[in-house]
C-alpha cells in the first residue's frame, strides 16, 4: 500500500451514547471537536451496544495500526451529543435532527426494518415514499449526505464507508466523485423488497461503488432482485481483543448480584429488548422443562436499541416488550427462573458468558447473529434459530444446534439435550464452534476489508 | 464620516481623484475576481481563469476611462476603441454564446438528460456529458459524438429511452443560504399533493448537479402517470419549489421576540 487512505465512516447509531447531558452542549474551543480525553466512559459517555458498532471500532483501529488508514472519521445521528468529538483517534460527528423530524424517520425506518424480517405486510409506496415521515427521512438522509461533503471539502477522503440500511439514500444524495461502499447489515431475503419499492431500491443501490453483505444467501438475493453492480459477501466480525475471560470463581462473584447460585445451570440469552429477538420463544421453550431441571436458570441479557433509547430515537418497543416478557414470566410461574439484566457493562458480559452452560440465540430473523461468535470466543455451546445469517456456518450437531423459532417444541427439545448433557456434548460444539469462528474474527477480517477497499479506491 | 477637505489640493484634485478611482477599480477587480473563481469552483479551471481575466479587463476599462476623464482627457476615441473592441468580441465568440444560451435553455425545455439515449439529426447515442458548450454522446459502436447545444434548439430531438416520457426534470437554484436537507423534506411534502398525477413506485428525486459557494443546481425528477399530465404536472411542481424556496429564503421569525433568525 503505497498511502494510507482517508476513511469517512457512516452509521445511523453513533459510536458514543452521552450520558452527561452537559456534554451535549459542550463545544470544543475554537468550534474544534471537543477532546474526550478528559471525560470519564460509563459515567459521561458510553461505547453504543450492538453489532454495527462492535464491528467498526475494532476495525478502524486495526486498519490505523496496520498503517491502512489515516484521521478517520465517523458521521452519525445524535441529536444529544456535542457537534463533533476526537475520541480513541477518531473524529465524531453528530448529525443533528429536531425531536419531531426523529419521529417521522423513526416511522420509516421501523417500517423498512419489519418488512426485511418479515414481521408485517409490507405497506404500499402511497403509506409509505410519500408521507410527511418518508419527508423527514429523506431529510435525515440529505442533512448526513451535507455533512459528508462538507467533510470531504476539509478532509480529502479517499472513500465512504455507509453501514446500513438507514443510510441507503446517502449514496444517491451525495454528489461526490468519491467511492462509496454500502454495507448492509439486516436480512435481505428472497423476495422482500416489495415489487413497488423495487425502483426506489435499484436508485439508492446504483449510486455504490460496491455493496457488501453478510451472507452467500442474502448476496444471492441481492442478485435475485436485479442488483448487477459490484457486490460481495463479507461475514461481520469481532475483536477478541475486546473480550475478557474471567475465571469460574470470578464469573460468579460478579453474577451473584442477579441472584444466580453456584450451583445453577445457566442458559444465556444476549439481545436487545425486542419482539424480534424472540425472547419469548426462549422463555416458553424454558417453561416445558423448568420443573425437570429445578437448577436451571434462564438470563435475558439487553435493554432497547439505539432506537428505542432515551438517549436515541426514544421508539418505545424495548420498553413495552420488556414488560410483556415479565408478565410472561408471571403467567409461567418463572419468577426467579427467568432473569433480566438489563444493560450489562462488557466485563459483566464477559461473567455472564463464562458462567453459564451454553448460550441460545433464538431470533425470529437475525442479519448474522454476532452473539453465536462470541459464545464460541467464550468456548461455549450455542443453540441457535434457523433464521440468523450466521446458520450458513453452522453444522447442526457438530459446531451448534439449530432450531425453528416457530416451534416451541423444537427448541425446548434442544434445551434438554444440553442440560441433560454430561458436558462432553457441549464441550464438543463449544470447540468445533471456536475453529469455526475464524472468519468471523477481526484478524481474517481486516485482511478481507483492505483488499475490498483496495479494490473499491484503486491500487 | 466626516470627508477630508480636499480643496487645498487645488489643480493636484483631479489627480487625487483619478487615483482614487484606480485604487477603487483595483479593490473592485480583485473582489469580483474572487467571486467569479469561487462561483466558478466546479467548472474548468481554463473556463474560470479566462472568464475571471476578462471581467477584470472589463472593470479596468471601466475604471480607466472615468479616470481619465477625471483628470480632463477627452475620452470618446477611448470609448469607440471599447465599443469595437467589445463588437468583434461578440461576434467572434457567437457561437460560444449560442451554445451557452442553447444550454440554458434546452435545460429547461428539451427533456433529456445524463443516461439517456438520443437522436438528433444523423447521430444516436447514450448522452454522457451536457456542458456549456456540447453535449457528447456514446455511440454503440463505442464513438465519441460531440454535439454542439445549439443543435438542440435547431433540430428534432428525439429521446429514445424507453418510457422517457414518464420523467419530467426541473433545474432548480438553490442559494447556500437555504438548508438544502430542510428544502428537499418542504418540497416533498409539498409535492405529495400531486401524488395521484405522479408514479407511486417513484417518489421524487432530488439529485445534484454542480455546486458553488453562492448555489447548489439540482434536479428534481419526477415521474408522470399519464404522458398527458406532463404540461400541468411540471407547470405545478415549479411552482410548489417556488413557494418552497421562497418560504426558506424568508428569514425565520423568532416566535417569542419576532425577531429574525439567520437562515440555517
């Protein structure tokens, strides 16, 4: 690599949650982006949940360390952040939108998320490209795509990189020479797009240099649906780096505090408070074999998204779903047999991972399902939903189980078999599934992405 | 300001004013000069060095004859040298200046634009570029055709894309002062009014073509249901962006001290 490139990052969730509201008005001097160095993580800000950002982070710093990239920055929606903040080498910008404009985009988008995993009939283009919503979307859309060239003007980058399916019009709406790569992060299925969204799809797709997704089988979709341009399949991955590995006694200590007992059988669930997620699947599955196995414990890790966060779109699914699962777990007779954690910080997640059996990840839909890599980082068997991505490295029996989260029953059914397991079962999946994690890992990707911007900017 | 009293000076005043009127026309020169180059960022650096040149000829003429006739110089052999000067600049540059003002107006009135396929006279092709001067078409057997605009106002035009009549495409000039992401939300708000005249599976588009520091030049396409609907369809979406940039233009009221607040 003869330069190293300039690198503009674009993600509808930013990389930093401001947790000091005074922070938000807080301004750098001379309109410079203020300089965190001297604010506190976890009481002033916080690193963003979710796989977007798990994904980004470790990648920038690795591709800063390999010498790939030079000053890179990061554009994303934060109406409650400062303008723009220098964090861990990276410049941050927060694309600002007034609380009534973040409803309308948040009905879009909701609306484009539920039909790429199939959780409603899609709407016609008059409910949905020509309401007053779609308007404040496209605003979204356009106040990013300013600020993008704006930074171009200063900053001279040498290529775009727009993480998900929020952003797609960002492509078409920014007029500049540069390459533009597109990642989506969410299914796309055979078939999803519906036949009337289909033109306004090709528009935003054909304004990108390249499109990355996250599997064989959404790639061949993407085909399917027409797209001719330059496109490959990329898995997401994480940074082991990122992870800690306490031991037993360590593990536990730290999860005495929701109430789990040495002696328990803990099955993890990590995911955000969503329908989708399929919580509930995992707490009816439980409730069929809970009196067979009076140690067993089941623990929902995860509170709302980005979107549904106060600090965020302030959407009010995590919420409500919440509490449906709670009153399920009432109507089970599962209180104390079914905990919720809420947000847990990384080294909780870390025990949470260490202490229990094997982990379940049992979403109705799933664009890969980060979680089934880092249950395998943490060499432990995983039972995961036939509808996430990341079934297409999945051997069923001999690096995981897999299930139909339509079925109840079939889950239940694969909860037995590893509680009733001596361990040797487990242990087999858990280190089949730790080679399988490779690909998935930041060292077999940050290879894969130099190359692919490589090919994207020119030699 | 109180003026200085120059009448000391006495026969030195003309002077004194001619120099004045030279430091002006320097200042003015300069000023305008700028303007045109950052005006002109995304045009061709040769195009911009000779316009910004020729202005700044223009305004040293100017400045020169009214020194000159300060200091009490006849000046009528000076100004017919302009006047002719300037009358054989205009013709030698005719058909620059026709083509420029073809491209304006083909703009506006010939639907066609970048991607399309054309016919005018003998030649077809793909249009890949429309700049002052030509409009340079890709033919299928991979030729270059370099069109001059002024064939356009001169011949039958014949767009050959399929369905090219569903798109009607409006120029619009938006000044920098005008948040361009609050514009596109006003204007498809306001457009969604025509929505049973429009394509439902194409919500409007709204794609840049050049940008300066004064203007950004956009396109907004939209797309009919029925050929028919083209005249009355384009004649409203102009006038729907033209209330749009003319409610962003105004400056915002603050509601509480009705005082105004700068534009975004």
């Amino acid at each position: 690599m003869s330069e190293a490139w300039r690198v503009c990052i674009n993600t509808q969730t930013p990389l930093l949650q401001y947790l000091d509201p005074g922070l938000a008005r807080t301004v750098g001097r001379d309109d410079r982006p203020l300089d965190l160095g001297s604010y506190h993580e976890g009481t002033d800000y916080r690193v963003s949940p979710g796989g977007v950002t798990r994904m980004v982070l470790p990648l920038l710093r690795r591709l800063g360390e390999m010498g790939a990239i030079r000053d890179p920055h990061w554009v994303s929606l934060n109406a409650k952040g400062p303008k723009s903040v220098r964090y861990d080498g990276l410049v941050l910008h927060n694309v600002e939108m007034s609380r009534l404009r973040m409803a309308g985009y948040g009905t879009i988008k909701e609306a484009v998320w539920r039909v790429a995993h199939g959780t409603r009939t899609s709407k016609g283009p008059d409910e949905l490209l020509w309401t007053a919503d779609f308007s404040e979307f496209a605003y979204y859309n356009r106040a990013t795509a300013e600020l993008l060239r704006r930074l171009d003007e200063a900053n001279d980058f040498d290529v775009y990189y727009v993480h998900d399916f929020q952003q797609l019009p960002v492509g078409s709406m920014l007029s500049r020479a540069k390459p533009k790569i597109f990642r989506w992060h969410i299914p796309f299925e055979k078939g999803m797009i519906p036949p009337d969204w289909r033109s306004t799809f090709e528009e935003y797709l054909r304004h990108y240099d390249m499109v990355i997704m996250s599997t064989d089988r959404y790639l061949r979709a993407l085909r399917d649906f027409g797209y001719k341009g330059p496109a490959k399949r990329m898995f997401p991955y994480v940074d082991p780096k990122d992870y800690t590995f306490p031991s037993p006694k360590e593990a536990q200590a730290v999860c005495a505090k929701w109430g789990i007992h040495p002696k328990d059988q803990v099955i993890l669930v990590v995911g955000r408070m969503d329908p989708m997620k399929g919580q509930d699947v995992a707490i009816q599955a439980f409730a069929t074999l809970a009196s067979s196995f009076p140690r067993a414990k089941l623990v929902l890790v995860g509170n709302g998204s980005f979107s549904s966060s106060r600090a965020g779109l302030a959407l009010t699914k995590g919420e409500a779903w919440r509490a449906g699962l709670e009153q399920l777990i009432k109507d089970l007779g599962l209180e104390g047999r079914v905990v919720l954690t809420g947000h847990v910080t990384q080294p909780e997640l870390d025990a949470l991972y260490e202490r229990c059996l094997f982990t379940v990840l049992p979403s109705h839909r799933e664009g890969f399902g980060l979680v089934v890599v880092e249950s395998w980082l943490h060499r432990r068997a995983t039972v995961v939903s036939d509808r996430a991505g990341i079934t297409e490295l999945l051997h069923p029996g001999k690096n995981g189980l897999v299930f139909d989260p339509t079925k109840v029953s079939s889950l239940a059914q694969d909860l037995h078999v590893l509680l009733d397991d001596s361990g040797e079962l487990r242990h087999r999946l858990a280190e089949e599934g730790y080679r399988t994690a490779g690909p998935c890992l930041l060292d077999a990707a940050a290879g894969e992405e130099v190359a692919m911007i490589k090919e994207v900017v020119g030699p | 300001m109180i003026l200085p009293n120059l009448a000391p000076l006495g026969p030195a005043l003309p002077f004194v004013y001619a120099a004045i009127i030279l430091a002006v026309t320097w200042a003015l020169a300069r000023a305008v000069n700028r303007l045109i180059r950052s005006v002109m960022s995304e045009s061709m650096p040769h195009v911009a060095v000779s316009s910004s040149r020729f202005t700044s000829v223009l305004i040293w003429v100017v400045g020169i004859v009214l020194a000159v006739q300060e200091i009490g110089v006849s000046t009528d052999i000076l100004l017919l040298v302009v006047g002719l000067a300037g009358v054989a600049a205009v013709i030698a540059c005719r058909e620059a200046l026709e083509n420029a003002g073809a491209k304006y107006f083909s703009d506006v009135y010939i639907p066609f634009k970048i991607g399309d396929s054309v016919r005018v006279g003998e030649h077809e092709g793909k249009v890949i570029e429309i700049n002052p001067m030509t409009t340079l078409l890709l033919t299928e057997k991979d030729q270059l055709v370099s069109i001059p605009n002024r064939m356009f106002m001169g011949q039958v035009v014949v767009n050959t894309t399929p369905q090219a009549w569903k798109e009607v495409a409006i120029p619009i000039s938006v000044t920098s002062g005008i948040n361009l992401a609050e514009f596109e939300s006003e204007v498809r708000k306001s457009l969604s009014k025509l929505r049973s005249r429009l394509d439902p599976r194409f919500p409007p588009l709204l794609s840049g073509r050049a940008r300066n520091p004064l203007t950004s030049d956009l396109t907004l396409t939209l797309f009919i249901r029925q050929p028919g609907d083209r005249d009355i369809v384009t004649t409203e979406a102009n006038r729907r962006v033209s209330l749009v940039l003319e409610k962003l233009q105004r400056p915002k009221r603050n509601a509480r001290n009705g005082r105004a607040e700068p534009a975004t």
